[in-house]
C-alpha cells in the first residue's frame, strides 16, 4: 500500500507579477509563481517533507510554471488538474519603500476557482498526517465547494487539519463575507497559523490572548500568531512560547507568511506533535528564521528556503534558543 504524504495542501496557484526597478524609474514585472497554499507546499517539500497540491491550472504558459516550480521543489504534482477551459490566475504585486506588499488580482473564471469537488482527490486526504487549507477559495462557489468537500473528507478520515486564514479583501464583496469565511476554517482547524493583524480584524479584539481565546474551540490543539518582522507566539490551552523576529535586509515580504506556515508543519511533524514549550520554542525560531530568509528574496515559492539554508541561517545567528 503507498504510503501517503505527510501533508496534503488545498487550495489556489497563482502567478505574482513581481515588480522589478527598471531603468528612467518605471516597472518591470517578473513572474513568479505563487499563491499561498502553493507557497506553503514548496516550503514543506524544500525542507524535507513529503507533500502534495491539490489544485488546478490553465493549460497556459503560466500553469506550466506552477506545476513545473511545484514538482521541482520535490512535492507531488499528481493532484493539479490541467484546464482546457479555464486560465490561471494572476496576482500584480506592488511593493513599498520597505518591501511589504499588496495585490491586485486577476482571477475572475480562474482556474483555481473552478476547481470542482469530483476532481478533489479523496484518497490522498485520507491517507495524509495533515490537510492544509485557508480560506480564500471560500470566495468563489466552485473552488468553496471542493474546499467543504474536502475538508469533510479529512475530519471522517480523522486528519488533522491546518489552517492559515490568509485574508485578501480585495478578493471579496464585503468585510463580513470575508471574515465569515476565515472563521468557518478557523472553526474546522486543529493547528492554526494566523498574523496579529488577521486575528484584530477577525474578532475585532485587540488583545491577541483575548482574540484567540474567543476563537478557540475543542478541536483546536496548537495556534501561531505571526507578527512579521516583530516574531510570533505559539500557543497550546497550557503552554505560550514566542520568539523574537530576526533582522534582514528585506528585498520581497511576498511567501514570508507561507515560509514561516511550511516551518510550522515541519516542526510538528519532526517532533511527532510534541507540544511542550521547550519543543514549541524551537519551531517557533525556525519558523520566524524560516520566514526571515524568504524576505531576502523576490517570489512566493522561487524564495522558499532549503533544510539546509535555514540551519546555515540559524547557525550565523548570534544567540539562538
């Protein structure tokens, strides 16, 4: 019987039309694959994992560079479906002064958003140690079906389910549809990774304890909020770790969130879900050193750091935990 996969992540692929500087103070774009579940599935491959990606793309110039970057990272490519029909999406990255980003997309009738529930494959899910999901599928009718099929297809199965809400209001018609979305994954998640700024805008608390403890639920075993540059905190219901972020030259924050999700998973697959705060300390400085290093470079998946690149990175550092 074929052993399944570590991780089984769900979700859209799309292109980042990264900017580039270019002579007389205009843009260039590159493209660079990209779209956070996707992210996330190259991270956990580069770092060692076994994965697959569930999702589709047009049968287009750009969905050739998805599956191919994917399948080169070592993850499984036999879950996309190739669209005859639909085109892949596109995200226009714009860029600040100091590397954050933001997105206008271009994904109506996408390919990814057309991704149906009789083309999920169960059989992966179920064999998986965890199914990775986020919410911004939810948006579309189509890709939100699949994504509710699928998720009920890992709770029968008994699979853990890892959630990154990953909030994009430009993709959404109101504040409300969007943050209803990000609860219904919220409400399903065993593990959780969620930034500081999410979390407020979710449950319109400020206080990042009180905001969690009003999301928290029976089924919810381990929460990471992120923080950026800042670090991030894990939490169980007995346990709080955190660690502080560590400082780079940052050139693209694009996957920083993605890196630091795909850290995460490894971490708790390596330590078979050990939830004592000495284990939980050192994922939570993996996964912001994980995240660090993505800053460095331009890209969502293209930036996602290698096992080794981030045990070099981490031996460099001058005061580890």
């Amino acid at each position: 019987m074929k052993m399944g996969y570590d991780v089984v992540s769900s979700g859209e692929l799309l292109i980042d039309m990264v900017p580039l500087t270019a002579l007389g103070g205009g843009l260039n774009f590159a493209a660079k694959p990209g779209g956070a579940p996707g992210n996330a599935a190259v991270g956990l491959a580069k770092l060692g994992r076994s994965v697959a990606m569930l999702s589709k793309v047009g049968d287009d110039a750009f969905g050739r560079l998805l599956t191919g970057t994917i399948a080169a990272s070592g993850a499984s490519i036999e879950a996309i479906v190739v669209s005859q029909e639909f085109r892949t999406g596109l995200a226009v990255v714009t860029l600040d002064p100091q590397g954050d980003r933001d997105f206008l997309f271009y994904r109506e009738n996408c390919a990814d958003v057309m991704f149906t529930p009789e083309e999920v494959r169960d059989d992966l899910i179920q064999a998986a140690r965890i199914f990775h999901v986020n919410s911004l599928v939810l948006a579309s009718p189509v890709s939100a079906s699949a994504q509710r099929h699928a998720v009920r297809v890992a709770q029968a199965a008994g699979i853990l389910i890892s959630v990154d809400p990953n909030l994009r209001p430009l993709l959404w018609a109101s504040r409300e549809a969007m943050i209803a979305a990000a609860r219904e994954v919220i409400a399903v998640a065993n593990i959780l990774k969620i930034g500081q700024d999410e979390l407020q805008i979710i449950t319109g608390i400020d206080d990042p304890r009180a905001a969690i403890e009003s999301l928290w639920h029976s089924g919810l075993h381990v929460v990471a909020i992120t923080r950026g540059s800042a670090g991030a905190t894990i939490l169980t219901r007995d346990v709080e770790v955190s660690a502080p972020g560590i400082a780079v030259k940052v050139v693209d924050t694009t996957g920083c969130g993605d890196s630091f999700m795909a850290a995460f998973l490894t971490g708790l697959l390596e330590s078979d879900l050990n939830l004592s705060a000495e284990t939980l300390g050192r994922i939570a400085h993996f996964a912001c050193a994980a995240g660090a290093i993505t800053a460095t470079a331009p890209g969502g998946m293209d930036a996602m750091p290698t096992r080794s690149e981030v045990d070099l990175f981490l031996a460099r550092q001058t005061s580890p935990l």
